[in-house]
C-alpha cells in the first residue's frame, strides 16, 4: 500500500449511531493508515476535513428523526 491508495466509501440510509460508528471507523482509518505515502501525507488532512464536514451534514439532516 505504499504505492497505492485504498479509498472506502459507505452509502445508504444510516441510522444516527450508524453514522456515528462509520464516521469514527473511517477517521481511525484515515489517521492511522493514511500519512504512508507522500500523496497521501498530503490528501489526508483534506479528506478529514471531508469527512467531518459530510458526518455533520448527515447529523444534521437527522436531527428531527427518530431514533
């Protein structure tokens, strides 16, 4: 994986506490397993910012949905 990169994506209807689980699963991914190559040490801090700004638009598309 030093060569390449591994994307990882999620889609569907996702309960709140399932998009809790993908977005902390995907953000560990991200810190630990992205930095290894120099594209990548460059991609990672914007695709945590991505990241964080797609978990808060789908919380707060949920915010009125019943748990």
């Amino acid at each position: 994986m030093l060569v390449t990169r591994r994307e990882y994506s999620a889609t569907g209807e996702l309960c709140r506490s399932c998009i809790h689980r993908m977005y902390w699963e995907f953000q560990g991914k991200n810190i630990l397993l992205g930095p290894w190559q120099l594209k990548s040490l460059l991609l990672t801090p914007i695709l945590l910012v991505m990241n964080t700004g797609t978990y808060l638009t789908a919380l707060y598309k949920l915010r009125d949905a019943i748990e």
